[in-house]
C-alpha cells in the first residue's frame, strides 16, 4: 500500500482538492539521484530544516530570552529544553504529513474541514504570521539602530524593502534560499560562543535550570514568559512552513522512496532544530549569567542588553557580535515567514498573490502597530511588544497543532506513512499540555 500523493484535481469530501502542489514554483526542484550513494541521497534532503529552525532563534526569542534569564536566571532553560522537544515531535509530523499525503498542512485543513472550520484556522495562521513579522520589524529595526544609530522609526519603515531579498533569492531557487540562511545561521552561532565563552557561566547552575520546577506554573510573570518561549520556538507558522517546503525534493513515489524520503526529511529537521536549541539556550545562559548574576534583574529591552553588555563582560566586542547577531536573525525570519505566508494563503483559499504584494501587505500590517508603540511609547516597550507578540503564538499554536495531530492519526488518510501510535498519543499529549498552559494563563489573566 503507497500513500496518495496524486496532484490532480479530484473530490475529497466536500470540495475539491488544490489544483497545484505547495510552493509550486520550487516543487520537487532538487533532484536525487538514482543511482547515489545513501549519503549523497542524504545530502540533498538537508535544508529545509534549518529554514524551520530560524523560528527557533528569531528577534521574538531574542525579547523572551533576555528577559527572562536577567529575571529568573536559568530556571526558564528547561522550558526551552521542552519547547525544542515539542517542536522536533511536531515537525516530524509535518514531514509526515507531506510526503504521505502530498499535502502542506494549510491544504490538508482545507481538504478534510468544512468551510466554518478551515476560514477560521487560516485567519489565525494570517494571525499568527502578522504576529511573528510584528518581531521581526522590531528586531531587525533594533539591530539597525544598534548597528548604525538609525532611529528605529526609520528602521521599521525600511524593515519593508527585505521584499527585495525575498524576490532575489526566490528566483534563484530553493538552494540558494537554503544556502543563504544557513550562512547567517553560523554568522548567530559564532556570535553567541564567543560572547558565552566570555561570559563564563555557572555550569552548575546552568544544570539546574534544565530540571523543571513548580514556580514555573504558580508565578504568573514566570509563566507568561514561558509561553512566550514556548510561542517562540515552536511557531504555528512553521508547521506550515515545514510540510511545504519538505515537498521541494524529487522523491519518487513508491514506498520504499517515501519512506527514505521522510527518514532523511526527519533527520534533518531533528538535527536542524538541536542546533537551535543550543543557540537559543546560549541566549538565555548568556542573559542569567552576565545580568542576573550581576543583579541586574529587569533587563527587559534589547537595547538595555546591548548597552550593559561592554561593562559587564569589560568588552567591546561582545555588544557588536549581540547586534550582528541580531540582525542575521531578523533577516532570516523575513525570508522564511514570506514563504509561510505563501503556503497558508494559497492551502487554505487557493488564491495566489505575487511575491512582492504578499509580502508588503503582511509588512504593513506588522509595522502598525509598531509605529502605534514607538509614538506613544517610544523606544522603551519595543521588547514588551516583541514578548507580547510570542506569546500571541503560543495562544494560537493549539489551532495548528490539533488538526495536525488529528489529521496525521488518521490511517485513511495516511496509508502505510500512518506514524506508530506512540508518536500520535505523544503529539496529543503536547496538545493537551498547549491547551492547558494556556487556559492557565488566560484564567490568571483574568483573575489578577
């Protein structure tokens, strides 16, 4: 028995499936071949797992990070350690679900749901992409005031032309895409081990901050900031993003060919998303070590970090390498939420925007309410924004990651791609757990 991955129009349900595959322009455009080695074979499946792994490290973990190791020091590091383990869990299902079934998740939602399901799922991944480019303007405005002193006014304005990039690399291919993330990737990684090695962390104590702890759920301020971490390396838009762009490799389409394919697709995000996790986890070491361990414990914005970094670490190299770093990672988020923007609004309403249009429109609206902000409030609550804006993900991640859960259990639906009912129910368990964080934030919200 093979999985379906048929492209041609034809009923499912209740409407007719998408006419065309996700990314149609870059669909099955890395050839394997034949006759390779398993490793080369290996080789051309590597990539769009470190697209996804941008999210993991883009400006809106930079806000969590920051803030919550200059408060809490390294307790919030076991809530990173749980997020990356939702999120290789998760990802792991979005590659499934591609290669089983031809779908990206957006057009699997569409596919299997009614209307008053789907429309309502699309508008709060729009949502959710407006939420993750709402960091990634601010982000990157910061890094250019810290960089060359322009005004982050200016900077949220000009964080628009990045459509130009987008188009450039767009055209070049998927490879050249992949190829340039990962070269800023290790321009963030280089950044942050030197900028740890010179902030000489308790290792004990970095230890102790990966086992979990009570307060945790009990301290609203703790907790609200852990489902900004969560909000913020999970992502809803990248489990779109994911079973998208898994589809760019020319696999073939007997079962002994899906099932290399997702092996490969599996290793490759479950690698890509370790290596975020290790700089993100750098971000929130070198926050405890250099603020809270020199009692500074509210350092709540980017540009407070930037500027204390030289008289903690007596360096003045460290707050450069911050700000470089900074900027690699808003220019990435850019490039890889315009994609996901793409395979949301052409899965679930089969309607195709030019690259440039798409892109401007959810710009402008990430920039409102950012230049709303910086008028009334100026420069000091860029960061609350940025942490308000990841945990808008974490409130709306349940909406991506139940119909993933839901549609991946189905073994109709599935074929011999069906995952091991262990790796269902543990899927269920990180949607059950999303929910109730949640809920819990939202009652204690309401109740203060």
């Amino acid at each position: 028995m093979t999985a379906n991955i048929d492209h041609r129009p034809r009923k499912i349900g209740w409407q007719r499936a998408p006419r065309e595959p996700s990314l149609v322009e870059a669909f099955a455009s890395v050839p394997l071949a034949p006759g390779a080695t398993s490793w080369r074979r290996f080789l051309a499946f590597l990539g769009p797992g470190y697209l996804v792994a941008v999210g993991y490290m883009d400006p809106g973990n930079w806000a969590t990070a920051v803030a919550g190791g200059s408060r809490f020091g390294y307790a919030l590091l076991f809530v990173a350690l749980l997020s990356n383990v939702m999120a290789i869990v998760l990802q792991a299902l979005c590659a499934r679900l591609a290669i089983a079934t031809g779908r990206d998740l957006a057009q699997a939602c569409r596919d299997a749901y009614p209307p008053w399901i789907s429309v309502p799922l699309w508008v709060l991944a729009e949502l959710a992409i407006c939420a993750t480019d709402l960091a990634e303007v601010l982000g990157t405005a910061i890094a250019l005031n810290l960089l060359f002193g322009l005004p982050i006014e200016i900077g949220v304005v000009l964080t628009a032309l990045d459509v130009f990039v987008v188009l450039w690399l767009q055209n070049k291919g998927i490879r050249w895409i992949e190829a340039f993330i990962i070269t800023l990737l290790g321009v963030v990684a280089i950044s942050f081990a030197i900028q740890l090695a010179m902030a000489n962390p308790d290792w004990r104590g970095v230890l102790g901050g990966f086992a979990p702890s009570r307060v945790i759920l009990t301290d609203p301020d703790m907790l609200y900031l852990a489902l900004g971490i969560i909000g913020a390396t999970v992502m809803p838009h990248n489990l779109y993003l994911h079973s998208g762009i898994v589809q760019t490799r020319a696999y073939g389409r007997e079962e002994r060919d899906l099932r290399e394919a997702l092996r490969f697709a599996t290793i490759d995000s479950s690698a890509a998303l370790l290596f975020a996790f290790l700089v993100n986890a750098s971000l929130l070491i070198v926050a405890a070590a250099t603020f809270h361990s020199a009692g500074q414990t509210q350092v709540t914005e980017l540009e407070q970090a930037y500027k204390i970094l030289t008289p903690l670490l007596n360096s003045a190299t460290a707050p450069t390498l911050f700000a470089i770093a900074l900027l690699c990672c808003g220019i990435n988020a850019s490039v890889t939420a315009t994609m996901a923007g793409q395979i949301v609004m052409e899965g679930f309403i089969e309607i195709r925007l030019p690259t440039w249009l798409r892109r401007l429109v959810t710009r402008l609206v990430a920039i409102l309410p950012a230049v709303i902000v910086l008028q009334f409030y100026g420069n000091t609550r860029t960061t609350d924004l940025l942490i308000l804006s990841q945990v808008v993900l974490a409130l709306q991640l349940p909406f991506a990651v139940t119909p993933l859960v839901l549609l991946t259990a189905s073994r109709k639906k599935m074929g011999a791609l069906a995952p091991p009912l262990w790796q269902t129910g543990l899927a269920s368990a990180i949607a059950v757990m999303l929910i109730a964080l949640n809920l819990t934030l939202v009652t204690g919200m309401v109740l203060r």
